[in-house]
C-alpha cells in the first residue's frame, strides 16, 4: 500500500527533511567540498552503492552533478564523519 517511489528521490527527500545529512560526508582531506549540487551527487553515489549497480545506471551524461568521474570522485574522496 505504500507508494512506489525512486531511491534516489528518496535520499533526496530525506537530505532536504535533515540537512545536515549531506553535511556529515566530509573530504578526506578534512577540506570543505566546494562541488555545486552536491548532495545529489552523494544521493546517486549511495544508490548505486546500496543497490550494488555500480555507476552506468545511475551516470547521466550532461549533467554535471551526475556525470561518472564525478560520481568517482565523490566516492573516492567524501566519507562520512566518525560519531
């Protein structure tokens, strides 16, 4: 009975209801990430690493936040802080 709903719309949701969702993942370098519209490239990030797809699927050419090497690199290089 619930509603079909995708999961990348759902962290997205989820990141708006609690902001400082997005703002836990922190560079490795301990730096402040300066990458515009980030959050959706962390949304599709734990999407594809949650459903275990990889990138291909989840990649969108043309769009900068969801462009493979960007998805690379925001896995490579964002984790989340220590609690």
């Amino acid at each position: 009975m619930l509603p079909r709903v995708e999961l990348p719309e759902a962290i997205l949701e989820v990141m708006l209801w609690v902001p400082e969702l997005a703002e836990a993942f922190t560079a490795v370098s301990r730096g402040r990430s300066r990458l515009k519209d980030l959050p959706i490239s962390i949304a599709a990030c734990l999407t594809a690493h949650s459903l275990n797809v990889g990138y291909r699927p989840i990649a969108k050419k043309g769009i900068e936040a969801l462009e493979r090497s960007r998805l690379s690199h925001v896995s490579r290089t964002l984790a989340p802080n220590a609690v």
